[in-house]
C-alpha cells in the first residue's frame, strides 16, 4: 500500500511542467481564445425575429455608455416549450459576441427552464475568457433570462385576454 | 522502515529535474521564461500569433504610439555603437573626444529645430523623464513661494501623473477643460493663474487627437503674468514649426522615436534668458548640468540629431504628403458608410493623426476585425478598465460614442496603397459590425437611442 502511495505521489513530482503557466496581472497582455477569433470571424445566428411574434421572447440587456449591449431572441413552440431558433446582435468587443454567440448556440433545443440554468461562468470558460472580460458573460447570461421572461409575460398576457373572452361571451350569453 | 523507503524515494525524484525544465534551464540568452511570452511564429502562409493568423505583417498605422527609424538616422548611429564607442564624459582619450564631439554636435541639430541655443538642450531618456523634470523639478525648486500648477484634462498621463503627485505633497494643480474640439479656453486659462502659480503646461500636439493647441495665445498669456510655460512637443516636434521664444516657451518636452529616430531618448528645453531652475530628478556624477546625472548615450545622441536635422528639411514636404493621405483616408471612408465622426477640431489638427469614431460599432471590436492594419483605439475595452479614454472625455464625447473611436497614424513612411488597403478594411468591417448591432437596427427603425432607458448592471 505503502509503495502504491509512493507510485503516486513520484508520479505527481515527474509529471512535466505546464507548457504555458497562467500570467495573471493587471500588465497582461490580452490573448484572444481561438473561440472568441471563430465567432467573431463567422458569427452564428446573427440577425433579427420579429418582435411583434407571439413565440418570440427579446432580452435586452447593457447600456452604450457601458460599451455593451446585447439583443437575444428566442423562438418557442408553444405546446412543447422548447426553444426552436435563437438569434442575437451585439454592440460591443469581441468577448461580449463571442459570448453572445456561444449563449444562442446553447440554448438551442432546451426548454426554456433549463435554459436559465446556464451559467455565466459556464460561457467564460468556454471561450477562457480573461478576468478582465467577464463581465460579457455575464451580460449573455442576463440576456438569456430577459428573453425567457419577455417570452413568459408575451404568454401571460395571451392567456389572460383568452381567459376574459370566454368569460364576457357566458356574461352576455 | 517503510516511511523511510517513501522519503528516500521522493528525495530521489525531487532530485532529479524534469525533462522539460533542464532544457530551459540549458538555454542560454532565452528571453522566454516560465509565464506567457508568446513566441512569433512565422511561415511562408503568414503570421500567427495570440491565436490570430494574418497573411503577412499588418500595414503599420500608429505612428502616434512610435515611428520606425529612418535608415539614414539608422545610418548615422552605427559608427557609434561598433567603433566610435567612447563614454562622452572620458576626458582623458580619443575615444572620449571624438563622442563628446558627437553629442555636442547632436545637440545643435536639435536646438536648431526649435530655434534654441544648445546650451538649453539636455538629454534625457524621454519625453516621460522631460516632463517629470519639468512638472515636479520646477514645483519643487521653487515650493516655498510657488504652490499652484494649471495643467489640462487632455494631458498625456505623465504629465497627470505628476500633478497627482505634486498634489498629494500638498500643490494646488487645476486640471483645465477644453472646448469639445480639443482646444483650451484661453478665457477659463486666464482666470484660473494666481500669485502663487508656479507653471503652466500645456501638451503642444494631443497624441490622441492631434489638435494643435494655440501655443503663442498662452505663451502671450504667460508672458503678462509672468508664469514659466511648459510644453509636451514629443509629438509635434519635427511635424509643425516650432519657435520657443516666438511661443514663450520656458520648458518644453522632446521624443525622440516619435520623429523617427531610435527609442529610448528625449531631450527637455530650458531657457536661459530668463533662467528657469529645476531641482534634478536623477542624481549622479553631475552631466547634463547637473540637471540629469548619467552617460550621456552618444549613439542615441547622434540618431536623434540626424532625426532632428531630417525633420527640418522635410518638414514642408511631408506635411504636403501626409495631409493628402490623410484626405484620402478621410474621404475613402466618408464615401462607403456615414455616421463617421471625427474628434477634435478639424482645422487646428495635425495631418498625420485622424481619430474616427464609428457610430455604432464599438471600437476594440473593429480593433479585432482590423488585424491586418496596425491601428490604436480611444475605447474602453482595451485598457484595464470598463472607462473609454479620458481625452475623449474630456472632449465631451457621448458615452456610446467614446468606446467607437480608432486612431489612424499617417507618417513619412505611409504610402497611398496602404491607406486604400486600410479603408476597404476598414469599411468592410465597419459595415459587417453594424449588422450585428442592435443600435444600428434600432436607429434604421426609427427608435431614438437616447431616449431608451437601459438597464445599468
């Protein structure tokens, strides 16, 4: 047993140093993640549904003077409550649209409750992002829940008008 | 027994280094240490580097933040790095004679570029090491009758630095706004001196925004209440016509690699008629004056006065050449998209930098679409902070449009194939930008932006 502990730890002390050790700092420079470069080079779903679509639910979130702003749009099917297509667009660096991006790529095929489970320290270490950039994903992930809710009150107040038709038609009936 | 097997092991192996660290421990003269230097990796489809690949060197546009050295200064500084290598201050020997001759005579090339006798020049490493002198060598000189320093928002940040230092050893310092074009308020100047005001300093050419400040009004100015004037030319000087005693310039700032000469020198003015009296920044052996102690660098030297006496001759021709490309930038841009802005006067700006801002599209976002031309931004993302420039702060910018601004650099190298390259870039990525942007959407709708309340985080 004795002999196993040691395999272990003289494995642990020849294990060869990492390649490229994390450079943390304020003077670091920035190295953009291939991820963020592919989607800021061939973005996915960029592009607009229209508002006024019952099935359509816009999140957005950020302000200019911040320097991001970020649209998401979900497309839902009513019976299943599945998210069917999402599109997004982006004011903002490189980090904030690959965030976005990456946030439409996800939710994708989920239903919308599990979509807000996504997480935005999910995204940033998806696309490595660096301290200085988190805030992106964070933004993404504020955009995701604004559209699932914008989509929860658009059916909200659906039903509630469907409701009061029935209703006024037995009051006159 | 058997604990004493496990340690002996572990001893054994902690002995032993790791195959990959010997060998880096064997490379000798090897720049790259454990943390992230990336090394250039180049090959005949291009260069690749932090994870992004380009076809070949990106077209160099920034010639505020340095110039490449031109090859006849080049030229003129090799002798004195491979055989005329003597120390300046050797007195005893040639090799000592012939480099104080050297500098003697790099020194009058720049005094003649601004009208100044040599004995006003001293060398230094910078215009940063100039302007620290200048601001906190004179306060500190003259601090028992001179409490108050004006200085303007607009100021490179050594400059602001040093006031906030001067300010926290107890100085008064009134950080001047400009108009929104860039310039001073000569009405605000005049009513901020007072008794006590030691020093005035005004930056001559913004190296952000290229406005040129109206130098012989304030020197006009200091001269009536008898203030010493102080100016950061590192970026103006070889470019505009520079004259201290038409301008009353006490103290001015000099650059060396910003007129294409070699990095690491600078050089600062100080008139003689009437004395201005610094305390030393730097202590030593006493050259320079006694001003700043250290080895004069002759080859540095040298370079810098043939950049100097370069930039008189072609001063008229290169400005001819660079305000014509800069028209074209200008014009090759304004013809594909509008919604182009150009910040800080239009009139009293120096040709060679153009600072644009692009509605709607965020500025370090371009940055990245711009790889293949080397370009500098105003906005916020690419310093460590979420805060865009302070210049274009200053200027009075919208907030949405300060993190949209690109600064292009024209100098004497620039050729008109590049500037085309650089617009069809330039406007390609602009236009792709814009089609992400939901605040280019909502203006095509009709929304008014302003008016939206957003949502703050």
């Amino acid at each position: 047993m004795l002999r196993h502990a040691s395999k272990m730890i003289l494995g642990q002390g020849l294990r060869s140093p990492p390649t490229r050790a994390v450079a943390v700092g304020a003077g670091t420079p920035r190295m953009y993640h291939e991820r963020v470069v592919d989607h800021y080079n061939n973005p996915r779903n960029v592009g607009s549904f229209d508002k006024n679509d019952p099935n359509v639910g816009t999140g957005l979130v950020g302000a200019p003077a911040c320097g991001d702003v970020m649209k998401l749009q979900i497309r839902v099917d009513d019976d299943t409550g599945k998210i069917v297509d999402a599109c997004f667009k982006t004011f903002g660096c490189g980090s904030a649209i690959a965030s976005s991006s990456v946030a439409t790529e996800w939710v994708k095929g989920k239903q919308t409750e599990e979509v807000l489970t996504i997480k935005n320290t999910e995204i940033a270490k998806h696309l490595s992002l660096p301290p200085v950039k988190l805030h992106c994903s964070m933004l993404a992930e504020d955009a995701i829940k604004a559209a699932v809710k914008d989509y929860e009150s658009k059916r909200a107040k659906s039903n509630a008008s469907e409701e009061a038709a029935p209703v006024e038609k037995a009051a006159d009936a | 027994m058997a604990s004493k097997h496990l340690a002996t092991a572990l001893h054994r192996s902690f002995r032993k280094p790791a195959a990959g660290t010997t060998l880096i421990n064997r490379h000798s003269l090897s720049t790259a240490t454990a943390t992230a230097i990336e090394p250039l990796e180049e090959d005949s489809n291009g260069v690749t580097m932090k994870g992004v690949k380009i076809s070949g060197r990106p077209l160099y546009l920034d010639m505020q933040a340095t110039s490449p050295v031109d090859p006849r200064v080049l030229d003129a500084m090799l002798p004195y790095y491979l055989s005329r290598y003597g120390n300046p201050h050797s007195r005893t020997h040639l090799y000592g004679w012939e480099s104080e001759n050297a500098v003697e005579s790099g020194r009058a090339q720049v005094a003649a570029l601004i009208n100044a006798s040599p004995k006003e020049i001293i060398f230094t490493s910078g215009a940063t090491e100039s302007n620290n002198i200048s601001t906190k060598g004179v306060m500190h000189f003259y601090k028992d009758k001179k409490r108050h320093v004006i200085t303007t928002q607009t100021e490179h940040k050594c400059v602001l630095d040093s006031c906030r230092h001067l300010q926290q050893e107890g100085f008064d310092v009134t950080y001047l706004p400009v108009n929104p074009d860039g310039l001073v308020d000569l009405e605000k100047l005049r009513e901020s001196i007072r008794p006590d005001t030691g020093l005035i300093s005004v930056m001559m050419v913004n190296n952000e925004i290229g406005v040129i400040q109206p130098m012989e009004e304030i020197g006009k100015i200091c001269k009536e209440f008898n203030v010493p004037l102080h100016t950061d030319a590192a970026q103006a000087l070889g470019k505009i016509p520079i004259d201290v005693d038409k301008m009353n310039i006490s103290l001015m700032s000099l650059s060396g690699h910003k007129i294409y000469g070699p990095k690491g020198i600078g050089a600062l003015y100080m008139r003689r008629r009437p004395r201005i009296r610094v305390e030393p920044q730097m202590n030593g052996g006493g050259q320079e004056r006694g001003i700043r102690s250290g080895t004069v660098p002759t080859p540095l030297v040298v370079g810098f006065g043939a950049a100097c006496e370069l930039a008189m001759k072609e001063m008229e021709y290169d400005d001819k050449r660079i305000k014509a490309l800069q028209e074209r930038l200008l014009n090759g841009i304004r013809e594909k998209i509008d919604g182009v802005v150009v910040n800080g006067s239009t009139e009293r700006r120096y040709a060679g930098n153009l600072n644009l801002s692009f509605a709607y599209v965020e500025g370090e976002s371009l940055l990245m679409g711009l790889k293949e031309v080397a370009v500098s931004s105003g906005s916020a993302c690419t310093s460590a902070s979420l805060e865009p420039s302070y210049v274009l702060r200053a200027l009075g910018v919208d907030e949405d449009m300060a993190h949209t601004s690109i600064r292009y650099g024209i100098g004497r190298f620039t050729t008109e194939g590049e500037i085309d390259r650089a617009v069809e870039l330039t406007v390609k990525q602009v236009e792709k930008l814009r089609e992400m942007s939901p605040l280019y959407e909502m203006v095509k709708e009709g929304i008014d932006i302003k008016s939206i309340q957003w949502s703050q985080h």
